[in-house]
C-alpha cells in the first residue's frame, strides 16, 4: 500500500480535495471538496450536465477509459491518492465497485455473471455458496435460483440490473458506486433496489448518483447537490461545482442555498 | 385543392416510378455476371468431373489423349492457404485488437487504419513481386527458390488487411457498456478483451476470417512469382520448400495450352476452385446464423 501523507479522517473513507476534471479543454467541473463517510449512503444529485455523473466515475477511476479526460487534485481512498502514478487503477476498482445506468450483464450465464468477477479476482472457495450469497444480498435468489444456468439476458431489465449488483457485492468491494441505477426501470424494480440498498448499507458504502429526488429521500443519508454555471467569459460554456453538501434531512428540509431551494423544489433543472 | 387519392399521372409519381424501374434494371445488370459466370463454368466444368479427377496427377500437355487429374494442386491449394491463415490470422487478429481496444485514436493508429487500407488495395501481383524478391530470389529459406512456403507468405499479405479490418470494425461492434462492466468488477484490459470483448465478437471476427482466407484461396498473380507450379505429388513434408502446384495456377497454364484435354482440366479445376469458395461463403454465413442463435440462450 502507498500511504499518503495526509491522514484522512477516521470514518471518512473517500475524500475528494480540490479536484477538477477536464474533458480536454473543456472544465467539467470545479474545484469540488467532499468527504464521504464509511457505511453512509451519499447521492448526488443536480441537473443534467452539472458533472455528477464525471465525479462519480473519477472515484473508481472509470474516467480513465474516456479519451482526453484529465483530473486535477486529490482523491483519497483509505489514506491513498487514488490518481497517484503508482497506483494500479485494476486494483482501484477490485475495491470500489461500480453499477451503470443501462443493466450491462455479460452475455453469460447468471451463474457465471457472477463468478466471473470473483474468478478473476482469485476466489478461492466455494463458489456456488459465493453466487448465492451475492443473489441473496442483491435480492434476486428467489427469483433465478432455478434458473442459474440460463443467460443474463432472459432476466427483465429490473433483475438484470440486480443482476449487476450482485456480481459487484461479490468481489466484496468497500465501496459501491452506482450510476442512476434505476433510471432504465420501472417503479416496482426500483423499489426492490431501493431495498436492497438498505440492505446493503449494513457491509458497503455506496454513493449514488439520481435524477429522482425522491429516491435520494428515500434512500440516502447525506446529498451532495451538484450545480452549473456559466463559465466567467461568458461564451455560453457550462462549468459543475458542488453547491451544498449536508444531510439529506437538511438539504431537504431547510437547504442553505437558494439554487438548492430551487432545485429540489422543481422550479429548475 | 388536390385530392388525397392517389393521382398516377402526375409528374412526381411518374418520376418515381421510372427511377424505381431503373435503379431494379442496374440492380439485375450488376447481377447479370454472376449468375452467367457461375452457371457457365459449372456446365461447361461439372461436366468434366471424374472420381481420377481427385486422385491423378496432371499429365504434361502435348499428350492429347488424357490430361490426367488434379489432385496436386487441390491439396496444394489447401496447404498454401493453410500457411497463409496460419501467419495472417493471428497477425491480423492482434493488430486488430490493438486498434479497437489499445489504441486511443491518435496519429499512430490513424497512420496503421490508413495503412491497413492501402494494404488492401495493393493489387495482389504486387505482393507476389514482393516475396519474390524477399524469399525466393534470396533463397533466403534453406536455400529453396520457388516454395509453397513462399507461395503461403504472398497470400497471408492479402489476407492481412481484411483480418485486421474485420477484426478492428467487429471488436468496435461489442458496446462499450460490457467493457465498463469487466472493468468495473476489477478485470484487467487483458482480461476484458480475452474473456469478455473478443468471445463477443467471435461472430463477425470468423466471418472477416473465413472471407479472407476465400479471397486468398482463388489468387494466381502472387502464386506465379512465389510457388510457381508442380505436376508431381505432394508426399511429405519437404516439399513445402519446393515448387507447389494450385488451383488457381493449374487454371492459368492450362487454359492457355493448345490442347483439347488441358482446357478441360483447366474447366474442372474452375469447377472445383469456384464451387469451394461458393461453399465456404455459405458456410461462414451459416456459420453466423448459427452463432447468433446460440449465443443468447
């Protein structure tokens, strides 16, 4: 391990410090400090093209795989800087797993969704109890435990999107970053993974990234509001920053910001 | 006000229809050849097939009476192109992972996408030339001239680009989402592309494949310069490193002989040549088909 110097906070365990991310010469967003802590479950929400979805994917270093996409600043991870040169961005996402907007299984069978992530992994053990114990967690055992030899693909989008979420519990990361999970389902899967989110929260931190205000009350502990504007030489270019950060609880009930205030009450975005 | 019906004189649905007729007319002229081509040489070559026809060796023309068979360059055929897929495929293959999954777009690839390109369009008497100058008049391998050895290298130069291309656009194909996805549970790029990319774009990789090695099959120009032509047997191994006969070749010197029995082994070898590549074309798309279905049980 690469200890930095800083010591980050104890339950703090992903820290963002001064960080800013550049699609090329364009800032996507600014100078964003945020803490996020061990065992809470922290959406960030915000209106489109505000970057929320670029800060989440610098957390696991998915940012990488986008051509000319550059990161400025700190994210400390357990007391590393992430974005360290030698840090090796595999064993970055062995750690901080991750769930996309869009259900993406692998043309495989369910069984082997699962197993594939851990085989790579190195498991060893028993990797039927493996499968089972991630479909259990994901809620979705009762569903296909009939079926574990049948492709990914014959689920409905609602199961294959728990379907994701169990291969990434079963790499046993500590983080769980999902992308606007729900936005591809209907309201009764999204329900269901809003409980499993719960249940989740007991091993895993996740951050979570939505549209739908009501499901960061529902399931979050802490919001992160995400704002844009206009860059300074006013050429119409738009430039995200974290406008408030609070509780939940206060950034719905009585938000320090205006925007945040207008925001949440749908008058924008 | 005009009326809704549909009005058949007037100008713009005249129009219409003439350029429908018209573009139907270019369409059946294009096909035109192929039907006529593939008809022609199966009556005029299914006519000459025999069983000896797979087991004798061609007789030297000037023997009017019989011609013999061309079991030498069938089987030549075969090995040549063998050594040609054995080189261009695994080649091809990488250099086409390299471009769709290594490669960030920039002035590197661009140069070797455009290369790949112009590789394609090099007449394939070129690439004869080639190892001609580069194997066979240096005597480089063992010190043998003429090879199938030889022959194999200037055909996997034509198979190259379209394995590379069809590797490239096939591996393009599979949705970034699934290389996220790997990547996200902690996999590798290595990993990615071995267990999760390249199995999802088997389909339209074999396809590229099997096209190329078909292509490469019917080529004569390269063979001239490289395997040249042998009337004997081919009975071991050694004589890879000498003259090897083909299909393509055996058309080419017998359909210029004077004599009756040549042309006709030439119309068989056709034959035989045209009604393989037909039947390996099927088959890749077979092939396709059958993957598809299997692939999303």
């Amino acid at each position: 391990m690469i200890k930095n110097t800083k010591k980050a906070q104890k339950n703090h365990i992903l820290s963002l410090e001064d960080v800013s991310i550049s699609y090329g010469k364009f800032e996507a967003v600014k100078n964003i400090f945020c803490n996020f802590k061990k065992g809470d479950i922290t959406s960030l929400i915000g209106p489109s093209g505000c970057g929320k979805s670029t800060v989440l994917r610098s957390l696991n270093r998915m940012n990488d795989l986008i051509p000319n996409c550059s990161l400025k600043g700190t994210v400390l991870f357990d007391g590393t800087n992430i974005y360290d040169k030698r840090v090796d961005p595999v064993e970055v996402r062995r750690r901080i797993g991750m769930v996309f907007q869009q259900p993406n299984p692998f043309p495989k069978s369910i069984y082997e969704n699962i197993a594939f992530g851990a085989r790579i992994n190195g498991f060893v053990g028993d990797m039927d109890d493996l499968v089972e114990l991630s479909l259990k967690k994901a809620a979705l055992w009762d569903e296909c435990k009939d079926k574990l030899n049948n492709s990914g693909y014959s689920l409905s989008g609602g199961q294959q999107q728990r379907l994701c979420i169990a291969r990434t519990i079963a790499i046993e990361p500590e983080i769980i970053l999902m992308d606007e999970p729900c936005s591809a389902l209907d309201p009764i899967s999204t329900l269901k993974i809003e409980e499993t989110m719960h249940e989740l929260k007991k091993n895993y931190t996740i951050i979570i990234v939505t549209h739908n205000m009501q499901q960061a009350l529902r399931v979050s502990d802490m919001t992160a509001f995400f704002n844009a504007i206009e860059y300074e030489n006013g050429d119409g270019g738009k430039v995200g920053y974290l406008a408030e950060f609070n509780s939940t609880k206060k950034i719905f009930s009585s938000p320090k910001e205006k925007t945040t205030q207008e925001y949440i009450s749908g008058k924008f975005g | 006000m005009n009326s809704l019906f549909y009005q058949k004189n007037s100008s713009r649905n005249i129009g219409d229809k003439v350029f429908t007729s018209l573009s139907l007319i270019c369409v059946f002229i294009a096909i035109l050849p192929l039907i006529f081509l593939v008809t022609y040489i199966l009556i005029k070559g299914g006519a000459q097939i025999t069983p000896e026809l797979f087991t004798l060796e061609p007789n030297p023309p000037g023997d009017d009476l019989d011609a013999g068979g061309i079991n030498p360059a069938l089987i030549g055929t075969l090995i040549i192109t063998t050594i040609a897929s054995i080189i261009a495929i695994p080649v091809g293959v990488g250099g086409g992972i390299y471009l769709a999954e290594y490669s960030k777009g920039g002035p590197f690839s661009r140069f070797i996408r455009f290369g790949v390109n112009v590789l394609a369009g090099v007449p394939s008497i070129i690439a004869g030339v080639f190892i001609y100058a580069l194997i066979v008049s240096t005597k480089i391998l063992f010190g043998s001239m003429y090879s199938g050895l030889a022959g194999g290298m200037a055909l996997s130069i034509l198979m190259l680009p379209t394995v590379i291309k069809t590797t490239d656009e096939g591996l393009k194909l599979v949705p970034n989402e699934l290389r996220y996805a790997s990547l996200g549970v902690g996999a590798s790029m290595y990993t990615t592309i071995l267990k999760i990319t390249l199995p999802s774009a088997f389909r339209s990789i074999a396809t590229g494949v099997v096209l190329g090695i078909a292509r490469a099959a019917g080529e004569t120009a390269p063979l001239i310069f490289t395997a040249l032509f042998s009337y004997y047997y081919i009975t071991g191994f050694g004589d890879l490193f000498y003259e090897m006969g083909s299909l393509a070749v055996l058309i080419y010197n017998f359909a210029l002989e004077p004599y009756d029995a040549q042309n006709k082994l030439a119309w068989a070898a056709s034959f035989i040549l045209v009604l393989s590549i037909l039947s390996v074309n099927i088959f890749s798309r077979i092939f396709a088909a059958f993957t598809e279905k299997t692939k999303r049980v």
